[in-house]
C-alpha cells in the first residue's frame, strides 16, 4: 500500500503540491491526469524518492518501481539497456528477451539505444522498469512519445505486468481514452490539488468540480 497524507512541495513562496490524502492499494491501477504544470510529476518524482517533498507523509510498502517523464538511454545497446536492470541473475537472459519481445523491441536489441526514435526509446525505458516483478509501479506519461500502436503495445504490457504480479499502478496520461482504458480510479490534478476523484466513467461523463468540468470539457473539444 502507498499512502500519502499531506503532502506539500514548495519552491520558494509557490506551493506546487498540495495533497491531502491519498492512498493506491495493490492490484489497483490509479490514473492522474490534469493539465501542464499541475503537479503530476512532481508527485511521482517524490513517491519514488527522487524529489524531496516539503512537508507530508509518504508510507510505502513493497519494491517500486519508477518511469520518469523523460526518456534517458544509457550508451549501450538496446538489449544491454534491459540486461542491466535485470536483479534476478539466473533469469537475466530470459527475461531479457521477454521483454524485448513484449515491447516489439527484438529487432533492435543488438542495436545502440542512442539511436532509437522518441517512441522506441520510451518503450526501452518502460522495459528497464517492467523486467523486474515491483509490487508498486509508478508511470510518467508512459505512451507519450508513441504512436498509436506503440500506445497499444505500451498498454498490452502495463496490463499483462499487473495481471502477472498483482502490483499497484499510479500513472499520469494525457490520453482520456488511456485513462478509461488502463484506470480503476481517475484522479484530476489542479495547481498540485485533487479537484476531483472518482471511476472513469463517472469521472469522464460527468465531473462534479469546477477544474473537473473544464478539463474533461478541453479534452471532448481537442478529441
Ligand atoms: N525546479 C523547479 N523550480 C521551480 N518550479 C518548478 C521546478 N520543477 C517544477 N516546477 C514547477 O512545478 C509545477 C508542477 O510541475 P510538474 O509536476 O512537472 O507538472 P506536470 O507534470 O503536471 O506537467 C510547474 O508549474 C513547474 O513549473
Ligand atoms: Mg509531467
């Protein structure tokens, strides 16, 4: 279980993380959304210890596991860019090529990850995460950088990894039909506060707050 109470991040006079409470249990997958600048990587960055909060509690249970927003390839090839996140040593290999595999990365594997596109490298990156078994996964904007069928592969491999070990998801998208897709809770994040919390379809049909309204609102008119 992860559970937040009170979370706060400043810098200087500008609190961009205000959040009261929230809690993701395993076997659950939670899916923030909300507008540029909300807060929603600063809340990841601080679950997965990589960001010092200002004030608030974090209690955390279990191995996690953290996708950043950007896509960093060490200079290596692709399938040594996985091999090297493996911690099970007498699985390396095997896993190794299971998640190449999943990720429609095999024809690259021998391949230098500098030069893999946007969309291929975010599928690197999400293997790096998905080769170990977490109990806790935390994704930033997993699909970005892909196109439709990298979003499709993307996704099939978040829900066959959390149909596999049972683990918690928190993810953000910008993508409603993600979030319908992958969420059992949608949470809208605005100015690094929940304005609103709910199920997707509910949520999506027809939110109750304010920001809520607005956002759903931009996304029917930008789809
Ligand atoms: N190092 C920093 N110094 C000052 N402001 C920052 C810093 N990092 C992030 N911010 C601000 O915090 C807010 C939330 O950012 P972020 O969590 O990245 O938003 P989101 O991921 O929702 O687009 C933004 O307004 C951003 O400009
Ligand atoms: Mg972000």
């Amino acid at each position: 279980m992860i559970e937040i109470k009170k979370l706060t991040k400043k810098y200087g006079d500008r609190t961009v993380l205000n959040i009261e409470s929230l809690r993701v249990e395993k076997g659950e997958t939670v899916v923030i959304v909300g507008p540029n600048g909300s807060g929603k990587s600063t809340l990841l960055k601080i679950l997965s210890g990589t960001l010092t909060k200002t004030s608030g509690e974090i209690i955390s249970h279990g191995d996690i596991y953290y996708l950043p927003q950007q896509c960093i390839p060490f200079r290596k090839t692709v399938r040594k860019n996985i091999l090297f996140s493996v911690k099970n040593d007498s699985e390396r290999i095997k896993r190794t090529d299971e998640i190449l595999s999943l990720l429609s990365l095999s024809d690259f594997a021998d391949r230098s990850a500098a030069g893999l596109s946007g969309g291929e490298c975010q599928r690197l990156a999400l293997g790096r995460v998905l080769v170990n078994d977490g109990d806790f996964l935390f994704l930033d904007e997993p699909s970005s950088a892909a196109d439709i069928e990298g979003t499709e592969i993307i996704e099939k491999a978040i829900t066959e990894y959390k149909r596999r070990t049972g683990c918690g998801i928190l993810m953000t998208t910008h993508s409603p039909g993600q979030a319908k897709r992958l969420a059992d809770r949608i949470i809208i994040l605005h100015n690094g506060e929940i304005a609103e919390e709910g199920s997707p379809d509910e949520l999506l049909a027809s939110p109750k707050s304010l920001w809520g309204k607005r956002f759903i609102d931009f996304w029917k008119f930008v789809k």
